[in-house]
C-alpha cells in the first residue's frame, strides 16, 4: 500500500501551517483534523447549511467543498483568527450584544459568510443581509438576531472606523 497523501502548506490565521492531506480530503476535515481548528463545524458535508464557511483569499468559502490541496498557497481565516475574548471582531461583538445565536452550532459559518458580505458590501440593507444569509441555515432561529446582530457590526464598524480585516489576523492562533 503506498502513501499518496500530498503535503499542504498555507497560512491560516495568520501562521504557515504545513500538514499532509490525502488528495481527496476536504478543507473542513483538513482544518478540524489535521489542524485541530475545530471552530469550523460540519452540518451537512453538502454545501448546503454553511456551518463550515471560511475565508479563503478573503473570499467566504464553504471548506466542505473545497478540497484541502485545491488550498495549497492559499490564506485562509476561520474564526479562531477573528478575534479574541479581549479583542472581540466587530462581528463577534454584535452576535454578543444582539443575541445572534442560539446553540451556536452554526454561529461560526454564519459569521464568516457575513464577514464575506460586508467585505463586498460594509454597508448592506437588511434586505442584502437576508439575502446574503440564504447560504448558511439556521435551524434554531428565525434569523432576526442574526440581522440584527450583522446590522449591529456594521454599526460599530462605522462607529470605530475599524473596516474589517480582509487578511489581518487578530485571534490567538492554536498550534
């Protein structure tokens, strides 16, 4: 039996990370299991509810439909890298201040799909965030706090002229 696993090297977070990967693999098991950055959820390994949207290239992506060597060079920020109990990303802070979650199993694709849409798009209508949201599902709520959490880092993004970070990595980074 040979190894036909490739060696993968990106920066995540901010860090050159380097593990191998059988071609086949996704970059959501990838990050989970070869990189132990378990704040990427997999709900339905179908494209379809958005729990495991990254940043790739500053683009949101769902990692379970890329595969981890198609990310091979590539920058990639989950949301360990956005932020920190100290420093919380615009994002993170509105989801805590307008209650955007529930139990939370979506929370971390549903902000960095958001985060996606207010790179494109920093000032959305609420319309554009319902729309922006059509991606990502959220079985416990009726999207509301999520809007309004959205609307909210939007707020403190103005507020703050803090823009958010494309590439810039504030989060502690796990080895």
């Amino acid at each position: 039996m040979t190894n036909n696993k490739m060696k993968v090297n990106m920066t995540v977070n901010g860090r050159e990370r380097s593990a191998e990967a059988e071609p086949r693999m996704l970059l959501a098991h990838f990050l989970r299991d070869e990189l132990g950055l378990t704040g990427t959820h997999i709900g339905c390994d179908t494209s379809q509810c958005g729990a495991c949207t990254v940043m790739v290239d500053g683009a949101a992506v769902k990692s379970c439909t890329m595969l981890a060597v198609q990310a091979d060079g590539t920058e990639v920020t989950t949301v360990e890298g956005i932020g920190t109990a100290d420093n919380l990303h615009p994002m993170q802070q509105g989801f805590w201040e307008e209650h955007g979650l529930q139990c939370g199993y979506c929370t971390s694709g549903v902000m960095m799909a958001m985060i996606g849409l207010l790179n494109e798009n920093p000032n959305p209508t609420e319309e554009e965030i319902r729309e922006g949201l059509e991606g990502v599902i959220c079985r416990c709520t009726g999207y509301q706090f999520i809007v309004k959490a959205v609307q909210k880092a939007v707020q403190i993004m103005a507020e703050t002229d803090r823009p958010l970070p494309a590439k810039e990595v504030v989060g502690e980074v796990r080895s």
